[in-house]
C-alpha cells in the first residue's frame, strides 16, 4: 500500500475513533451515579459532567454540623469517584471496541 494511501486510511479511522469517543463522552455526560451514605439518610446523584443532580437528607437525621458535613463529603467524593472510574472504564471499552473493529490484537500488539 502506497504511502500516502496508509496515510489517508490512518486519517481515516482516527476521525472514526474521534467520532467515537466524542459520542459516547456526550451519552456518558447525561449517565446518572448516585452515592449514598452507609446508614441511606444522606444520598446524592451526580451526572456524568460532574455536576450534582440532587442531594437529598432525611428529615430523621440527628448528627452534628460536624458530623452532617463530614457525611456529605463521604457521598459527594464517592459519587465521583464512581464518575472518574466509569469515564475510564467507558474510554477503554470504546478503544477495545474499535481495535477490535480494524483488527488491532491489543493484547498481542499486533494487527
């Protein structure tokens, strides 16, 4: 295969797996993860774009400001990592799928 041919397709499947990845980093973008506190009286849903969705605590909580802080910390900070984790899972899944899709053995590093 001439050069500039190797060159066009290479082109090629890198705009694919661009296109690829932007649409499942828009679909990830609106996915939901909720986190709640051991004892389920505090409990908040981030989306994909890490933003807070909701938060919600039970009336019936009586703790502290200490306490009640240091609870909504605990949800906030595994609600995203649960996101960091699932935005890996979700970027690697769509780089499996597409060397699969031309070939590529990643586990052999060949095609």
């Amino acid at each position: 295969m001439p050069n500039s041919q190797f060159q066009t397709q290479a082109n090629e499947l890198g705009q694919k797996l661009n296109a690829q990845l932007r649409q499942a980093k828009k679909e990830f973008e609106l996915r939901e993860f909720e986190n709640k506190s051991r004892d389920g009286l505090v409990s908040v849903v981030v989306i994909g774009q890490r933003e807070v969705k909701t938060l919600s605590i039970e009336l019936s909580l009586s703790v502290d400001k200490k306490e009640l802080e240091r609870l909504l910390t605990s949800v906030l900070n595994g609600a995203l990592a649960t996101v960091r984790e699932a935005n890996i899972k979700l970027s690697e899944d769509v780089t499996k799928s597409y060397y699969k899709e031309i070939g590529f053995d990643a586990g052999a590093g060949r095609v």
